[in-house]
C-alpha cells in the first residue's frame, strides 16, 4: 500500500509511541504483539491483555517491530522527519538520513465506529470490587 508522505514532529511521535508502549508484548507469543499498528489515524498496541489506542495522524496503515522502531525515532536528529509506505515497508526520511523499516505483513486497518460519546465514570471504589470478586471468574 502506497501512503503520502506525512511530516511528523519528533517529540509529538515519540510521546505517541511512549502512550502506547506500555501494551506492546516482549515475548510476542500472539501474532504482532510485539508491534506498534499505525492506523492512519491512531497508534494501537496489543499484548494479549490490555490494547492501548492514542490518536495521532500518520496516515498509514501497517505495523512494524515497536522496540526497533522506537529506537529508530529516538535517534533522528531534527525536529521533523517524513514517514511514507512503500512495497510493505515504512520509510522513514529526515535531512539526509533515509531509513526503510520491514512492515508485518496481513496487516488490516478496520474502521472502528465509536456511536455513543458519552462515558460513565467508574466509582472510586471500582478496583477494589473487582480485586474482591476476581476470585470467582
């Protein structure tokens, strides 16, 4: 899939990424748990427990190796840098430095329909009804 190229700030990235970080997997024993999802318009991450969805633009749809990726970002030099897809891989441009990182292939970006936006506040005492009744499930 053939993506636009997208100007991406350093710093707004790397928070994204860092949002998201905490679901990636380091064992991978489910398939692209150890990933970050670029989903044009969110970063998800899933680790067989909890998925964590942050919004931020890129425009693509594809998933690559999260610690190698984010170790990528964090050593651009600048402010900005361009991300772009082509054949199954990500392209990463910033000044003279162009990286290609491999994308997972089979990668689906559904569209997820959010109808209602009113939310529920949980009460204060919500983590301790579900420690006390966790037991039983």
């Amino acid at each position: 899939m053939k993506g636009d190229k997208m100007k991406i700030n350093k710093a707004d990235f790397l928070e994204a990424l860092s949002k998201v970080r905490p679901a990636v997997s380091e064992k991978a024993l489910i398939e692209q748990t150890d990933h970050f999802v670029l989903d044009k318009e969110y970063i998800r991450t899933y680790d067989g427990e909890i998925a964590i969805s942050y919004p931020f633009k890129t425009g693509l749809c594809l998933a690559v190796k999260a610690n190698v990726f984010f170790q990528l970002i964090s050593k651009i030099e600048g402010e900005e840098f361009e991300l772009d897809s082509k054949e199954g891989s990500i392209v990463i441009s910033a000044g003279r430095l162009k990286a290609v990182v491999v994308a997972a292939e089979d990668v689906k970006c559904p569209v997820i329909l959010i109808k209602s936006r009113r939310w529920t506040l949980l009460p204060k005492n919500f983590s301790d009804a579900i420690r006390f009744c966790s037991f039983s499930v």
